[in-house]
C-alpha cells in the first residue's frame, strides 16, 4: 500500500549481496549489464533522460527521476495495454544502503491500482528473480 494514495499498491523486495554498492550500482546504470539481468535498454545515468526496456513479452517506457550516484535510482515504469488490467504507470526506486558484507538493494515499484491483482503477483514475482540475475551479473564483474 502506499500511504499517501492508499487506492495504489506497492511491491518492495530486498536483497542482501556480498558486493560493494559501487558495484551494484554499475550493474543498475550500465545499458549492456542492465540487458544480462533485466532486459535490454537505451538507458542513460542522467536525470530526465526517457528510454526503453525490451523483453520478449514486449516493454516499457522509462524516463530517469532521480540519480544520486552509488545510492539512489529512480525511474518511471509505463507498459502500454489496451487492456486497463495490464496498461500500468508506476515508478521503481533502487535504493543501495552499504553493509558489513557488501550491500542491501531495496526495489521498489509502486503505481498497481487496485484491479490489477494479477500485474501486482507478477511484479512480486518477477522482481526476485531479476534481483537474483542482478547478483549473479554484478558477480561476473572486475
């Protein structure tokens, strides 16, 4: 739930990884480690930059919110569908915090109204296994 608009869902998942944050965060900004963990992409670091995510199911319009380099990255998440059950606005925010192993990355999306039971379980799904195939990637790195 989201207590400013308690109408709209939230999806948060957590993940402890035994790697620096500086790490981490090059797997979360950088286009061809983004495409080995989540999809491919167009994606700039830079604030108000727009771009796209591309799976095989389709993909999503992007635009950068907020960037605080090593901590913080926020964008908008919109899936055009001509089914209203599926069309979803929503905003997902990495949040990096430094541990004694390594860090916890925090993913966020928030947006799922209420009807979209189905997008919201997908979500809660999906994000754990793109965080899992975001540690193996940031594992694979220098």
């Amino acid at each position: 739930m989201n207590e400013s608009n308690p109408d709209v869902r939230t999806v948060v998942v957590e993940r402890d990884m035994p790697h620096p944050p500086d790490k981490v965060w090059r797997a979360l900004t950088q286009p061809h480690l983004i495409s080995e963990w989540l999809m491919k992409t167009d994606f700039r670091p830079e604030r108000g930059h727009s771009f796209s995510m591309r799976g095989d199911w389709g993909g999503v319009e992007c635009k950068v919110l907020e960037i605080e380099p090593h901590s913080t990255l926020s964008y908008t998440w919109d899936h055009a569908h001509d089914d209203r059950a599926f069309a979803l606005k929503s905003v997902v925010t990495f949040t990096l915090t430094p541990t004694e192993a390594g860090t916890r990355v925090r993913m966020e999306q928030t947006g799922f109204r209420p009807d979209q039971r189905q997008a919201l379980g997908g979500a809660q799904f999906g994000w754990q296994q793109h965080l899992e195939n975001l540690e193996k990637a940031v594992s694979r790195l220098e």
